[in-house]
C-alpha cells in the first residue's frame, strides 16, 4: 500500500470509522462511557527483541490518545501532589498533532536501581535512576532508528521512552483508566512477550506486573500489579518494563494496517 502522510489519513479515518478511537481526528475522542467496552486503535512503530531467543519483531502500541508530556506527571522530590487529579495537556505550540503510545506488552525484564535509598530520606528522583538512563540510552537506540526518534516527543524528566506514570498517563479516564491505585483494573493489566519472560518475568495469574517513574516513599516505587492495580515495590530489583512515548503524527507515515489489535497500523518516518 502506498505510503500516506498520518496525518492526512485522519478525517479520511473519521469519515469511514463511527467510533476510529484515539488516531482518528480529535473530534473522534470520547474518553470511556459508564459500562462501555473500551475501544482503543493499535500500531506496530520500531522494532525490539520479542522471541525468547531475542529475535525482533515490530512492536506494538496501543494508542492511549491526544496528549503532551508536561512538568509535573512525574513524582519527585519538588513535586508531591496532593490529588490524583491527572495534569492537563498543552496541545499549542506545535503539539496539536501529539499522541501518547504505549506498548502492548511488557517488552523487557530490568533493574530499576542498584541502591535502595533508604527509609525515612529523600526518594531518589526517576531522573536520576538506572532504568531511566537504561530506557534511553540502550532500548531506545536498540527499538528505534535515528529517523523513528526524530518523530519523538521529549518527556520533562524522563527522556524520549520511558516508563509510565500515574499522573501523565495511568490515571487519565480519557486514556481508558481510573485515577485510583489499589483497585484492579482490566485496561492497566498486561502479559509479557517471550523475551521478556525468557529474561526472568513472571507470571501471576495470567498476567505481570510493571514499573511506574513514581516513587511512593524512600525505597519504595509504585508498580502496576498482574491484576491492573496499582500497588507498591521496592526499587533495588527487576521488574517489567512498558514503556510509554509521545510521537508526533504528521511526522509519521501510514504503511497499512487497519488500526485492529490483529492488523494495527504499520507506522514508519515520514521521508
């Protein structure tokens, strides 16, 4: 199929989908209706080990929605909010074609730090931790080409991949979540891929469990549980990594694929 422009393809999207989801043109975004199964729109961008002998493959995102990465969506030292209220977006500026991606699955197997801070100090802040310089240094360069991490996002504090956070994206009900921690949750939960279990990922009940930036206290991280909750771990072990971007659209080309978990789009680097 010839290569389109992404965003071009939206209201061509809008006119043929009555419900296109989160790629579709802005007007198409709903959020989530009371008793209504959430609908979301996939795409494969980059590639990454996914085979348990680390064979790559594309990897795919889920489109969680419109939305820019800002100050503030991640807990530290000069930032412990006092709600779980989750920030806003500044969709101006050039970021009116923004979107926020997530990956499908838990793609990878990694120590969050290699210290525990400890009890009753400052938490050490996402920036300065090991799995934020891991993500950005070695993942991204491994998932994406030059040209793929042109069309990214900065994120404040955490670079251009990182992990999710509650307020940026884990608590937004227009991303298809809820804005509480211990409650379980469909939407949050996620299975591993076979490299990331071949690394050491485990199981519970079907599902597994997933860092977050944000600390909780000194030692102590938030994570997602294997049932979608949001629960609590310490910092100074492996833990699933799923990471979270911001791409900009116009920036991208539409390869094929009709948006489906079973044909997502095929996104590349608009040339």
């Amino acid at each position: 199929m010839p290569a389109f422009r992404l965003a071009s393809l939206f209201f061509m999207l809008l006119c043929l989908m009555p419900y296109a989801g989160a790629l579709a043109e802005p007007a198409a975004l709903r959020g989530y209706d009371a008793g209504q199964t959430p609908h979301y729109q996939y795409v494969t961008f980059g590639t990454y080990p996914y085979e348990k002998d680390g064979e790559n493959a594309p990897v795919l995102w889920r489109v969680l929605g419109r939305g820019t990465p800002g100050e503030g969506d991640v807990i530290n030292a000069s930032n412990v909010p006092d709600t779980k209220e989750p920030n806003g977006d500044d969709l101006t500026g050039g970021m009116e074609d923004v979107y926020c991606l997530m990956t499908e699955y838990i793609i990878d197997f990694v120590l969050y730090h290699d210290v525990r801070d400890e009890a009753g100090g400052t938490p050490l802040d996402y920036a300065d931790t090991l799995i934020r310089v891991y993500l950005n240094e070695e993942l991204l360069g491994r998932m994406f080409t030059k040209s793929e991490q042109a069309t990214l996002v900065e994120m404040p504090e955490r670079g251009l991949l990182s992990l999710p956070s509650r307020k940026g994206e884990l608590f937004r009900a227009d991303y298809g979540f809820v804005a509480e921690d211990f409650v379980a949750l469909r939407e949050r939960r996620a299975v591993g891929t076979p490299y990331a279990y071949a690394l050491g990922l485990k199981r519970i009940e079907g599902n597994s469990w997933y860092w977050t930036t944000d600390w909780r206290a000194a030692g102590r991280r938030w994570i997602v549980g294997d049932n979608g909750h949001i629960s609590v771990s310490g910092l100074d072990r492996q833990g699933g990594v799923r990471p979270i971007c911001y791409v900009h659209a116009d920036m991208l080309e539409f390869l094929g694929g009709d948006g489906t978990l079973e044909n997502p789009y095929h996104l590349g680097a608009a040339q």
